[in-house]
C-alpha cells in the first residue's frame, strides 16, 4: 500500500515536495479513532520521540538516580520533556 500525500510544501504556486505518511489516532484505551495509510507498517522514529523517551525517565525519577545527562536544563530534550510532564493533567 501507498501512503498517501500529507503534505505538500509550496514555494509560490509550485509544488516543491510532497511528504507521504500514515496516521494512526488512538483513544484513551488503544481504540483507533482514525487510521490514514500503512498505519501496519514498521517505522523507526530515531531520535524525533526523544523527549518521549526521556519522559518516562524523569517522571520516574531514574534520570537523577542515574545522574543521567538529559537532566541538563541546557538539554532540549531536557526542557521538551520537562514541558510535556509540567502540561500533564494530574489525577
């Protein structure tokens, strides 16, 4: 399957470059909302969901434990994980 385009980059009425991709929305419990494309198909996110990577570290508290580097406020996955835990509704 073709994912289909989602995004088109303009440059004056031109077409410059067209970006394709899948998109998988899920609910609270894991239900699809909505599905668009491949959404089966294996990706490897690399370094784009560092800051999610690091969330589960601070929230836990192993990032001081380990005197981890990403607790540097000079980090940006320090403060993009820091801004995600602080936006976090609490129970």
């Amino acid at each position: 399957m073709e994912n289909p385009v989602l995004v088109e980059v303009l440059r004056g009425a031109v077409v410059e470059s067209r970006h394709r991709g899948a998109v998988a929305v899920v609910d609270a419990d894991g239900t699809a909302a909505f599905l668009c494309g491949d959404v089966d198909r294996p990706v490897f996110p690399r370094s784009s969901i560092k800051a999610l990577q690091a969330l589960r570290l601070i929230e836990t508290g192993a990032a001081i434990a380990t005197g981890s580097p990403i607790m540097s406020w000079r980090s940006p996955v320090r403060r993009t994980a820091a801004s995600l835990v602080m936006s976090r509704p609490r129970n």
